[in-house]
C-alpha cells in the first residue's frame, strides 16, 4: 500500500477524531452538494420576497370611477366631476351605466336631475367611496361653503407596507419548513436506506447523531435570517426596528421548536413518503392560520385560542414584533415560553418513540 | 474469557402474523475462526447475523458475543465489532475518504483512514464521491467501513455478492489477513467456492434451521462422498441397479438424468459404464465434479442453492 498522506493537507486531529464534528460536517457537505436544497432554503425565500414584494408594492391610488347617465344636464354634472383629477367620469346610456356598474368598470352612476340621484351598492367599499366623492363634488359644484379647510400630513411609512408584513411571515415559514424537511425527511430517508441502521451499528453515540442535526440547522440560520432580513432591508427598505439579537434569539428558538416537531414525525416512520405526508399535515394548517401571508386576526373568534397555541404563530408574531415594532427580548417571553414549550415537549416525545433499527 | 466469540442458543425470530424467519437456531463460533452461514434465498441467515449484531430483537433464545451480552454491554460490544449489513446506503454526496472519516470518528482506536482504503484497493477513488462509485467499490467501501475500528468480530453479510473475481479475491486476502491476526469472522454467502476457500467451519442453513454444522471437507466427504458422477440417458435405467454398483454411495435425479455420489470414481465409472452398455442404453452426456458444498445442500434438501 502506498501511502501518500503525510504530503496532503489534513484537517487537525480534533476534528478528524471528533463524531460530532464530522456527523455536523457530513451533513453540511450533504447539503451544500446539493443544489436543489440550497435553491429551496435560500433562494426561494427570496424570490418569494421579490415576487410579492412586487406584486404588492405600494401604487398610487386608483381613481374613483363614475359614469354619468345621458341626458339634459349630463354634460355639467361631468364638468363637475371631471374638475377633480382623482375622478374618471364618462355619460353613458342607460344600458352601457347598468352594466359598467354591473362589471364594476364604474362604481357609481350619477343620474342627473335636481336633486341627482346616485346609483351605487353600498356593500362594495369602492362604491361608499366614489358616493362620498362625487356627492362632495357636486355639493360644492351647487355652492355649498366648506366649513374649514383642513391641513392634509401626508404618511407612507416604512413598517406599515404588505410587504413589512410579508418578510417576517416568510423567515417564520422558512424556519418552518427547514427544521421539517431537513430533519423530518432527512432522517427518514437514513432509516429508508438503512444508514441509519447501520451508523447504530457503530459505537456512535445517539445523542450526538441527533445533535447534529440541531448543530446544522443552527448553522443554517446563521445565513438563513440575515441572507433574508437583509435582502428585504436592501431591496424593499423593510425595517429592522428592533436588535438583531431579539431576531436571532427568537429565530433560534423557533428553530429548536420546529426541529423537535421534525424529529416527531420522523421518530417512527419507516419511509419518506409517510414522512412526506405528516410534514404536510403538520405544516399546512400553520400555512394558512398562523399569520405568514395575511394576518391571523382575520379567523374567528372562536378559532384565536387554538391559533394562539400554533408555534408559527408565536414566531411569526414575535418576528414581526421585533422588526416591525421593535419589541425588545423582554417583551416577548410568551412567545419564547411557548416556543421553548414545544421544543422541549416534542424532543421528550421523539426520543420517548424513536425508531433507531 | 470464554473461547467462544459467537454463542446463541435456541434463537427466535418470528414476524406476525405468520412467518418465522429463525426457528430455533444454535451456533457457537469460536475466537479466531473464520465461519460460513450457507443457505438459499430466505433462509434466515441475514435475520440471524442482524440479531447476532444486536440490530434486531430475538423472539426468543439467548446470545452471547465476546462473552458479553447485547442487553448489557451494548456499548462496549458496539467499539469491538465491525458490520456490513447486506443492503446500505452510505452518504451519497460524501466521498470515499470523507466517508471513512466519519466511521473512524465513531471508534475510539482503530486503523487509519488511508489504510483501510488502502486494504480494500480504493486509494484510487478517494476522493470520488460515493453516489459515483460502482457497485462493486461501494460493497468495498463497505467493507472498510466495517474495519475501521479495528473491529475483535467481523460481521460480513454476502461481502461479495456482485464483486468482479478480482475483487472477490482481494476480499478474501483481507480476511485471510484478519484471521492471522486472530480476529473472528462471521460470513453469509451463495458462494461455494468461497465458503470453501475461506472459512474454517461453515453452517448450512434452511428454512430458519442448522442443518448441518461443520468443516467444508467434513460436510462434503460425510453428507456427499468424494465425487460427484452426473449422466444424462434414455429411460431404462433402474435406480436400484445404479445404486448396486461399486464405489456409489447415493443416487438421485438430477434434471433429466441422474447423479451419482462416489466415493471411489475408478470403480465406479467403468462399472456405469458397463452396465449401461449391458443395458443397450446410450450415454448423452456424463460429467464428473470434486463434491462441493452446493452437493451437501442439494442432497440435504434436495433443493439448489440458488433457484
Ligand atoms: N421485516 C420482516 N417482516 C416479515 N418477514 C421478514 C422480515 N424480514 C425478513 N423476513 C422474512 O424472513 C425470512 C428470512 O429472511 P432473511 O433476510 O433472514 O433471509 P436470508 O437468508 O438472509 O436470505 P438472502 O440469501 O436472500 O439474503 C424471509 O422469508 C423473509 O421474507
Ligand atoms: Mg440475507
């Protein structure tokens, strides 16, 4: 046997001896040899963040849309309107006024007479709006004095967009489903292929095998949160009101609580399509209630305890508090609380159950 | 210190609801020795290595290995034995070298990296990645992951299934190596030749059982005779006739002729040969072999090895 190694560069003893550093090692190297999992933990939460941010970017407001009925005084009544450049008015025949107010190409017809008459449904916000508008206008067209004139202070602030909403909604999700898949999934595909079995085969010890997976994903986030936070900073001026302390510390724990709910659904399942289909179960309902892409406020009443006791609702809200708020550590105890809850319970769980041949 | 590496009495596996895949089995391998479990496809041999390996709960029966038991010692037997499981995977994005690494980071002594590459003729592929190697250099990975730790019991399961002849032969020089050093051996395998070639002792496994237990010459020269005489003929031979004759020990059917174990072959052919003759039959085909393994178990059961 030739043995050229005294020449190569080698990693020192520590490391090379070290089942911990080379378990957390492997699985690095197994991640980052793979593109398609770089794509979807780094990539597309930001192209996510482009395409919405986009999408719900702040825009002018839309003008009030009117039509005006033909016939004597049609044209005054359109002047009238017209004199305002937040108003698009057009006189229309009776037919074409339904069905613009019908298809909603107008939200009001105006039919003209003394008084006008206003056609408008009230259940449409945009039709309350174009009422108030165009009764103004007409109201002072006839001579009605303004009472005062207010002083207008116009505010669009930074914290108050969809898309400050949007970004810590996005980091909770990722940290979401990166503590699922990557440790849900991937420890069920060792136990698929029996590496699993066989690295038990050895004197390894168990517990570090399983801290490594929670090392990895800490070293994830690492990039993970500042890749996103700052590319929402850079690009949409998203805020970061509070310390990235705060950030990370609850980001850590969401991911502690989010690798232990990993770890339980894979403790016992024998394949990655039976993981594949319990991540989903567990993800998809925090998906839709625990507030990423709208606000959770939004369910009933009724449904609020239980999606107050979602672990992404309390990352999400506690994310959003310090970026958008600026809530400091102390401030967020009960979102930390139940974090830390979940994490500590579903790893007693996991290891309680796991499946380790 | 027993003398024994490998001792199990009476082991059980069954999996509801209804098959019984060890079914009472013994064994008992002594320290140094290299032994064989023969058997065909579904034999149990791989249940019986798993639970052996303490990978796999017996239904029932006792093992002992190295002297200790798996209930007791689990972590002190883990550093002294080395495995291949049948069917692995090992990590398909990291590369020879990184692999090996990582199985030696396990051990708290053991050989070094390079040379248990070197052993089993990776150097060449250190650096390629494992989702890149053949089937025949991952099965070789395999086995230096087993020998990393400088393993006292080797556990191979079917080593060489699907190696080149060159690789099978590499293979048996490191087992050859391990046993001078006077470490145990624990191997399943279809192979024959190898059984024969490798191990001090081999078991015959069938349907869960031991049914026979010995060296390969014993097993061949007690279950089959020295030689084995096949022939091919048109009917008209009579199996008592054949069984009268000089030096033939058994007969049987085999395929459309028969075979005749033989212990003295230069009695028994020119006698075949003129009985046949007396008979007007003609030959149309007659091969003779040394008895080998696949005999004993063909005899045993009257079954091959490999269907
Ligand atoms: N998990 C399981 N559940 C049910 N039956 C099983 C299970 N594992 C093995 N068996 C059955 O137990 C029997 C013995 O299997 P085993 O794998 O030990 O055979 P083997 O001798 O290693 O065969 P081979 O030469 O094909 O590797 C087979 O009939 C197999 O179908
Ligand atoms: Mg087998």
């Amino acid at each position: 046997m030739t043995d050229r190694a005294p020449a190569r560069r080698r990693a020192p003893r520590l490391l090379r001896r070290s089942a911990l550093a080379q378990l957390v090692l492997a699985r690095l190297r197994a991640f980052f040899r793979e593109p398609s999992t770089v794509f979807w933990s780094f990539g597309f939460p930001i192209l996510l963040t482009i395409a919405l941010g986009i999408a719900f970017r702040a825009r002018p407001p839309e003008p009030v849309r009117a039509a005006v009925l033909a016939g004597p005084g049609a044209e005054r009544v359109r002047a009238a309107l017209a004199a305002d450049r937040g108003v698009v008015a057009e006189i229309l025949p009776e037919a074409a006024a339904r069905a613009a107010l019908r298809t909603g190409r107008a939200a009001i017809v105006v039919v003209p007479g003394d008084p006008p008459t206003y056609r408008s449904d009230p259940t449409r916000p945009e039709s309350r709006l174009a009422r108030a508008a165009v009764d103004d206008l007409l109201q002072r067209a006839a001579g009605r004095p303004d009472a005062f004139s207010a002083a207008d202070a116009r505010v669009t602030e930074p914290g108050a967009r969809y898309v400050d909403f949007l970004v810590p909604g996005l980091l909770g999700m990722n940290v979401m489903s990166a503590g699922m898949w990557g440790i849900g999934w991937v420890i069920v595909e060792d136990r698929q292929k029996k590496l699993l079995k066989r690295m038990v085969a050895t004197p390894m010890r168990r517990s570090e095998w399983l801290l490594a997976f929670v090392l990895v994903r800490l070293v994830f986030l690492l990039i993970e949160v500042p890749v996103l936070v700052g590319f929402a900073m850079l690009a949409f001026e998203v805020p970061m009101r509070g310390s990235w302390l705060a950030l990370a510390a609850m980001a850590v724990l969401g991911a502690l609580a989010f690798s232990g709910l990993g770890l339980l659904v894979a403790s016992r399942a024998r394949n990655t399509q039976t993981v594949g289909g319990l991540i989903n179960l567990v993800m998809m309902p925090m998906f839709i209630v625990s507030g990423v892409f709208f606000s959770s406020a939004n369910f009933p009443p009724a449904l609020q305890p239980i999606i107050r006791a979602l672990p992404l609702t309390a990352l999400n809200d506690a994310l959003r508090a310090v970026m958008n708020e600026g809530a400091g550590l102390a401030a967020l105890w009960p979102e930390a609380a139940l974090l830390a809850g979940v994490a500590a319970a579903s790893f007693a769980l996991a290891l309680r159950f796991f499946r380790w041949v | 210190m027993s003398d024994l590496a490998i001792r199990c009495r009476g082991l059980v596996k069954r999996y509801p609801p209804d098959v019984t895949a060890v079914d009472g089995l013994d064994l008992e391998v002594r320290r140094g020795e290299c032994f064989g479990l023969l058997g065909p496809n579904g034999a149990g041999k791989t249940t019986t290595v798993e639970i052996l390996e303490g990978l796999l709960a017996p239904t029932g029966g006792e093992v002992e290995i190295l002297g200790a038991r798996w209930d007791r010692d689990a972590a002190d037997l883990r550093a002294r034995i080395g495995i291949t499981l049948q069917e692995t995977h090992l990590p398909e994005r990291l590369t020879v070298e990184e692999i090996v690494r990582l199985f030696r980071s396990f051990y708290p002594r053991g050989r070094g990296e390079d040379e248990v590459i070197g052993l089993v003729s990776l150097g060449e592929k250190r650096r390629a990645r494992y989702d890149r190697l053949s089937g025949g250099q991952k099965q070789r990975l395999a086995v230096a992951c087993a020998l990393v730790g400088e393993p006292e019991l080797l556990f191979l399961d079917e080593p060489t299934t699907g190696l080149d002849p060159q690789s099978r032969r590499q293979l048996w020089d490191v087992v050859d190596d391990l046993r001078r050093q006077g470490r145990t051996v624990l191997l399943t395998t279809h192979y024959m030749d190898e059984a024969e070639r490798l191990c001090d002792r081999v078991a015959i496994v069938d349907r869960g059982r031991v049914i026979a237990l010995g060296t390969p010459r014993e097993l061949i020269h007690r279950v089959v005779g020295q030689e084995v005489v096949e022939f091919e003929a048109p009917d008209g031979v009579l199996e008592a006739e054949l069984r009268a004759l000089p030096g033939v020990e058994a007969v049987r059917r085999a395929g459309a002729g028969w075979a005749l174990t033989v212990d003295r072959l230069h009695l028994a052919i020119p006698a075949l040969l003129a009985r046949l003759e007396a008979r007007g039959v003609a030959l149309s085909a007659l091969s003779t072999h040394r008895a080998t393994l696949e005999d004993v178990f063909v005899s045993l059961t009257g079954r091959r090895l490999r269907d």
